[in-house]
C-alpha cells in the first residue's frame, strides 16, 4: 500500500478536486456558448421541482433569451414596475453552474435599503462554495458600478442560503420597519464601504 488515502486517489485520477473546481469557477456574462451546461443545469433544476423559468425554453429560443438578458441590463424592454438588473452566470471547468443577479436600481422605501441580489447554484455544484464565491465576485462587480449596499433575502428555512450572505458580509436586519412575514424571508444589508 503506497499511504495514499482513497479521497485522494479519486482527485488523482478525475484530475481536480473541490477545491481546485472552485478555484476555477467565475462570473461570466450570459452567452450563448454556454448552451449545452445550461440546459443540463435546467434539467437538474426541473427534476427537483425548481422552475427556474416560468415556461419552458426551447434551444431555438436561447439566443432570444440571452439578448433578452442583455437588454435588462441596460434598461431595455422592461416590464411595468421591473427595474434593470444585471445577471452574471457562475461559470466552473464544466460551463454554466448557476447564476446570481444584481439590482442595478432600488425603489427607496422603508423595506428597501439596498440593490436586490438573487441567486441559484444547479443542484450538483451545491454545498461546495459555489454560492459564496459567486457572491463574493458580486461585491467586486457592485463596487464597480458604485452600488454602496446590496439586500440580500432568502427563505428563514434556508440556512445554507444565509450563511453564504454572513460569510459576505451581510447583518441580518432584525426587525424590518413594516413587514416581517415578506416572503418569509430574512433581510441582509452588505455594506461594500465597510467591506473594502
């Protein structure tokens, strides 16, 4: 027996482990070279119920999709009552892992005291530092459009979802002024100036 433990066998012989994975994933605009992973990532998503989309895309549809993401970001073709934001796509050695979306734009009131961020990592990439690396990249985005605070929300049930917002930064905010029970979710604030 030559000491080497199994675990490591294993990373020798597919040529990366978790860590090196992670070390590669990015945030890449949507493009359409992504087609093949992003379809796969979609499948996963649908065999656990999780409608990523609110109809089913079609790979003829893909290109219109994303321009349509594009579009968003500069503000084209809104939605009455939507607002710009700008979706990056996680990115590891395989393609397309998931995607996170920053607001570009907020309606002040009392509820609201950051741009919005919203995230999903496909179901085979999580638990593995994928969501708190995209994040993480996300500030460094932010800070570049001289956004000063980000608001995350997840789900109260969602603890992996929250520690990814602590391990960034975020602070729960205790008690929201006029809505606690919205979407039964727990609000963050990151504040980028604090975090430079």
């Amino acid at each position: 027996m030559n000491g080497m433990q199994p675990f490591d066998d294993y990373y020798r012989r597919v040529g990366s482990s978790p860590d090196a994975q992670l070390g590669r994933v990015r945030l890449e605009l949507p493009s359409e070279k992504h087609i093949d992973s992003f379809f796969g990532a979609m499948a996963e998503f649908e065999s656990e119920g999780d409608h990523q989309y609110s109809k089913v895309m079609t790979r003829e549809e893909f290109p219109a999709y994303v321009q349509q993401l594009h579009d968003k970001a500069e503000g084209k073709n809104l939605k009455e009552g939507h607002i710009p934001d700008k979706e990056f796509w996680i990115i590891d050695s395989d393609g397309f892992a998931g995607r996170i979306i920053l607001g570009l734009a907020f309606y002040p009131d009392p509820d609201r005291v950051g741009n919005h961020v919203g995230y999903a990592v496909r179901p085979s990439r999580r638990g593995k530092g994928y969501a708190t690396k995209a994040l993480r990249l996300l500030l460094d985005e932010a800070r570049k459009l001289n956004i000063k605070k980000l608001m995350p929300i997840c789900d109260a049930a969602n603890i992996a979802s929250r520690k990814v917002i602590e391990r960034n930064g975020g602070v729960l905010i205790v008690s929201p002024p006029n809505d606690p029970d919205r979407f039964g979710g727990l609000r963050f604030v990151i504040d980028l100036d604090e975090r430079c």
